[in-house]
C-alpha cells in the first residue's frame, strides 16, 4: 500500500468536476461523484501501478497509469513513486487528456 498525493491542479480538477455535478445534476450526483473519487484513490493506494499505460506511453510520461472512475466519465492519472502515488490529474474521458497533462507534467 502506497499513500496518495494529489498535486494542486488535480484537487482543482475534482473541485472543478463536483461544482459542475453540482449546478447541473444537484447535491447527491456530486456527493456520488466526491464518493467515486475517493473509491478510485483508494484503489490507486491498495494497488499502486493498476491501470492503463496508454497515455503515459502516448505523453511519453514514463509510468503513468490512468484509472478510470467506475460510475462518471472521469479518469485519475497518476505515476507511481517509491513512497507515494502522485495522482498528477482527474480529467474527464473526453478532455484532450494529452494536452492537459502536457500543462501539468
């Protein structure tokens, strides 16, 4: 098991994402969002390198893994370290996912 840190820019991305669910879906939709978030970072903690290689092979970001949310079209990235998983962002599926991480990586 590996602790997670969430860089700055991802918590923005979960803010930015629940505040969306919020205005548009109401309360509960966020709070199953906040919720779904939360059971992917523990995934990530219990079982750190899972996920697809993809991007991290496309952003040529050596171990980046993308894991997706299991009930909102949201995806964590996040690159394993030796004492930690840095959880870079948490995009949506549909984003241009290269280029957002290209601003953050």
């Amino acid at each position: 098991m590996k602790p997670r840190a969430l860089r700055q820019i991802a918590e923005t991305d979960i803010e930015n994402a629940f505040a969306y669910y919020l205005n548009d879906a109401g309360p509960d939709t966020a709070l199953r969002f906040l919720h779904d978030v939360e059971t992917a970072l523990m995934h990530i903690e219990q079982n750190p390198g899972t996920g697809s290689p993809r991007y991290g092979e496309l952003c040529e970001v050596p171990g980046l893994r993308l894991w997706m949310l299991s009930r909102f079209p949201y995806a964590l990235l996040s690159v394993e370290q030796a004492a930690y998983s840095d959880v870079l962002r948490v995009l949506h599926q549909h984003s241009d996912i290269p280029a957002q991480l290209a601003d953050s990586y």
